[in-house]
C-alpha cells in the first residue's frame, strides 16, 4: 500500500489516501507493529501522524520531519 500522491511514480497493490491525526502523547514509530520492534525514529504529542492503514492495536502511516513510514499505537492518535 502506498500514499495515492505517490501514484504514477511508485508501483502498489493499493493506494490509500491518508487521513491526518494528531498525537496526543509521544510516540515511537516502529518498523513494525510490537513493542519490541525496532524504533525508527521518536514522534512529539501535538505533531500530525498521517494515517493509511489501522488493525490491531498499531497504526501504519508517516509522520516526523522527513516523514518516515512506520508504525505507532493507536493509543497515541487522536
């Protein structure tokens, strides 16, 4: 799945187009969805999180300065 901005220039079963949240607490984005997964980079409260795909607990989207791709816990999101 990809960002629908990216289509045309990126090859994806799916495209979604993505809906922006906020963080209501910090947040670590994770390479995968698991607290015991490796952290990619750490998210402040109030910062957008823009969100394609939710199951499980943890929520796959981009977020932070240079919007890395990852996974955070539903919990953080508004």
């Amino acid at each position: 799945m990809a960002d629908v901005a990216l289509a045309g220039r990126v090859i994806a079963s799916h495209y979604a187009l993505p809906v922006e949240r906020e963080l209501h607490r910090d947040a670590k984005l994770r390479v995968e969805p698991g607290k015991d997964s490796e952290v990619i980079a750490d998210l402040d409260a109030g910062a957008p999180f823009w969100l394609l795909d939710s199951r499980g607990g943890w929520s796959w989207g981009y977020g932070g300065p240079d919007k890395r791709v990852g996974y955070v816990s539903e919990e953080a999101l508004l």
